[in-house]
C-alpha cells in the first residue's frame, strides 16, 4: 500500500517515474540506471531472438497446408517467403469475418511492391477492387500523376482498413515482411520498405508482434545494397514512436503517404531529435539558435492576430490545414501563403513541440520538475540546468506565452496563466509512465511547473548567449527553396 499510485494520489503527493535508460558502453558492458552489467555474446542475443521469433510463429501463425492428396503442413519459414500467387487464407489466426479483407490487403501489397498489376476491364482501362477507395480524399491528390495517385489511394485504404481493425494490423506488418523475405526484385524490396515506413507514422504493431517485427527490421539495418540499411533504421526509430504512441486517429493524405515513404533520406524537422533539427539547418541557418520553425510559428501567430483570438492554444486549429502547413514546412517552404487562421499555427506549434523525439524536459529531470513544482525558484533553477538547446527551446516558448499575459489580452484570448499551463504541458512534459493514474496523478503537478515559468522565468536573463525575441517579421528573409524529393515508386 505504500506504493500504491492511488493512494499517493489521494495524499496529493506527485508519484516519482522510473526511468531505465540503455546506454550501451562497449560491446561486452551496459550501462543501467542501477549499475553496469555485462552484455551477452552477440551470437546470443541472435539465438534468443530467432527463439522468441519460433516461438511467436508456434503460437499466432495459422495452418496452412499443401498437396491434393497428402496435405502436408507448410512450415513458417516457406511461408514467410516472397510469392507471386495471391494468398488464399490469412498467415496469422484471425476473426473469419476478417479473412476476405487478410486476402485483398494481400493484393494491395503486391500491388504497391509492383509484384501485381492492377486489374483492366474489356477496354483496357484499369479497374480498382471493389472494396478500395477511389475517390480523392484530398485536392493535393489532383497534383499527382494518376498512376502515383492511384497507388497512393490504395495505401490509404489498406491503412485506414488497420485503423479501422486493430487485428488485421499485425497480419499486414506480417504479409509486408513476407513479401520482402526471398524477393529477387531490388525495386520491389525498395518500394515495399517504402511502404513499411508508411504504415510506421500510422499504427503500431501489438505488443506481441513488436518483438518479432523489431527482429526482422534489425536484420536489415548491415543490408547496403540499395539503401536498405539507411531505411531499415530509419524504420527502427519510427517503431519505438509509434509504438509509445499509439495509432493516429485517421488515414493520412495522399502528399502525407509521399513524403512519409521518403522520411529516410528527407529527414522531417517533426518528431526528431532537437540536435537532429539544429544539424539540419546549419547550412541555411547558422546563426539561428532555436528550429527556425520557432519563430515563423510565433512571429505568424502574432502577424494573424493571435494576441486578440478567444482560446488561442486551446482551441484547435482545421486539421486539414494544419497538416498541409506540416508538410510544406518540411519541404522547406516557410510561407503564411492561404493561411489567415492563427489557431492552425497555435496547433502545429504544439504539435511540433508534442512530436519531438525526445521530451524538452529530459526524462532524468522529469521527476524533480514534479517533485519541485510548488517552489517557483526552483522551477527557475531547473531550466537553468537544462542542456543549452533544450534551454533555449524553453525560454523562447515560455518568453512568447508570456506576451498573451498581459491583461488586457487575457480579457479578449480568456488565456489565463493557468490554462495556459493547462494546454502547453503536456506539450514540454512527458510522463513515460504506462500507470494512467500515474499520468492522471502527475498532470496537476506538470501544470504547476509550467504555471510558475510562465509567471517567474526571466527568459532574457537566464542564458548571457541567447536572448529571445518576437514578432519581428512573420516569414523569415532569404528562405532557400525546397530541394527536389525523389519519388523512387
């Protein structure tokens, strides 16, 4: 009982996360959170996860069997190798009502990998399946070459069908991993992994399966022909995101399925590292001491009128148009072009903060933030501390918040102090915990911090090398245009 959640919840008490960090050292020695251990033998490792992979097969394949007369059951590793023929039955066991949906998305796969060709009626004309979606799901979708486009719906499809079903996912990751195993076509390899990153920025794998799927990915990252390690690992990072995060609520757009296939060789500035971001601007921007996309957010929020919009941060911006803003940002074109509407920006900027790949907050300071959130000087004190882009982060977005506290604003936005570290931390805080009363016990204690920054944080006298400013100009001079995205389907 002394440990229960709930009850240090009931005694308003924050409850500490453990953090277990892995920082491997060398190739024999791991580094803990509680020590240093010695690391396995790397053969190993490999024996314990080709057991784990059996062992998954053993219990979650289904039977499939072949012959007229003698039916012989197919073994595992024959049945997760690259076939040109339709499947006739699902490869893991399913709910039958999801059976026939298992073999059309089968179709689709072969499809996307060029292993099929799509199906023409009497004139020649190309006929989709019948329970694919046809229709435009976006205007982007007209700027594409009808062939691209077509394809592209059709990975719309099969993504919304594993949103849709939370089953049938692992029976894709599955039929994908099969359709890689033993193919002799590099382009099909090549647009296959394509399509694995795809469906990695849009649901996870269940718990299950992950293990299984991680071990697949891993095997390819030493695979250098045809830049398969390059996308492999690529792959690895969006398992561990998506796998924390859950699924998105909706199938992405057709320009979102694009550049998501081609996320491995054009890094995005969403849902990566801050050092990450700040190594991809340098060439462009060598002096900016925080992601460009800082101020442009900022300085257009108060360009549109931000300081005089009810509920600015709170209310949510169209996500239409927040997703379109996204992904021309990410191909280098910061313009305020079709866009008058504040909130889509005050969206993006919390989204960006929310997607970054590792919290603003590091995870080893998370606990004396909640611990130390009813002692404003030490609120200061910790930023402080921070590590200095992470500082710099911080002190520019608690710096632009503080403009909507002044008074007179507060009376047109209805932002107080208080709903403003409502909405913005679980955007600079995040708990690890899987415990929902640990989340829910926490969260009062996240505002708390953010509620005494906004509030004590003296952002121009914190850092001697970096002073922020806003509202300068709402697009930034001399923006490069965007380099040509290769589009290798």
């Amino acid at each position: 009982m002394e440990m229960n959640p709930v009850k240090s919840r009931a005694l308003a008490q924050p409850i500490p996360v453990d953090h277990i960090r892995t920082l491997p050292v060398n190739n024999s020695v791991l580094t803990l959170h509680s020590g240093t251990y010695p690391m396995l033998p790397e053969d190993l490792q490999i024996d314990i996860q080709h057991f784990s992979e059996s062992d998954y097969a053993k219990q979650y394949f289904s039977t499939h069997k072949s012959g007229f007369i003698f039916r012989r059951r197919v073994p595992v590793a024959q049945l997760m190798t690259w076939q040109k023929s339709p499947l006739t039955s699902p490869l893991l066991t399913l709910n039958r009502s999801l059976s026939k949906d298992a073999v059309r998305v089968f179709k689709v796969i072969q499809r996307i990998m060029g292993d099929r060709e799509r199906e023409k009626q009497a004139g020649g004309r190309i006929q989709q399946d019948s329970k694919v979606m046809t229709t435009s799901f976006n205007s982007s979708s007209t700027s594409l070459a009808p062939s691209l486009s077509g394809l592209l719906e059709e990975e719309r499809w099969l993504i919304g069908e594993g949103l849709a079903h939370g089953e049938l996912r692992d029976e894709i990751y599955c039929q994908l991993m099969k359709q890689l195993t033993g193919n002799s076509n590099a382009e099909s390899i090549f647009k296959g992994w394509q399509f694995l990153c795809v469906l990695l920025t849009s649901f996870p794998p269940s718990k299950n399966f992950e293990t299984y799927l991680h071990g697949f990915i891993q095997q390819h990252t030493s695979h250098q022909e045809g830049r398969i390690d390059i996308i492999a690992k690529h792959c690895l990072r969006r398992l561990a995101i998506v796998a924390q995060k859950g699924p998105r609520g909706k199938p992405p757009t057709l320009v979102e399925i694009e550049a998501a296939s081609d996320a491995a060789f054009n890094p995005s500035i969403f849902g990566e590292s801050l050092d990450a971001i700040i190594r991809l601007q340098e060439r462009n921007y060598p002096r900016k001491k925080v992601p460009i996309i800082l101020p442009f957010l900022s300085d257009g929020i108060l360009a549109l009128g931000g300081l005089r919009s009810e509920g600015i941060f709170r209310v949510p911006g169209d996500g239409d148009a927040v997703s379109e803003l996204k992904l021309r940002i990410d191909r280098g074109y910061y313009t305020l072009d079709n866009v008058d509407d504040p909130y889509v920006l005050a969206s993006l900027l919390k989204l960006w903060l929310r997607e970054l790949c590792d919290p603003l907050i590091p995870h080893e300071m998370y606990n004396e933030c909640i611990m130390t959130s009813n002692r404003p000087e030490a609120c200061v004190q910790l930023v402080e501390r921070l590590p200095t882009i992470n500082r710099r982060v911080v002190l520019f977005v608690i710096s632009f918040l503080q403009l909507f506290l002044e008074e007179k604003t507060q009376v047109i936005t209805k932002m107080t102090p208080a709903n403003l570290a409502l909405v913005m931390a679980p955007n600079l805080l995040r708990c690890s915990s899987d415990s929902m009363s640990v989340v829910f016990t926490n969260a009062q204690y996240e505002q708390l911090f953010v509620y005494h920054l906004l509030l004590n944080l003296k952002c121009g006298e914190v850092d001697p090398h970096y002073r922020p400013t806003h509202g300068l100009v709402a697009t930034p001079e001399g923006r490069p245009r965007a380099a040509s995205r290769s589009r290798r389907r």
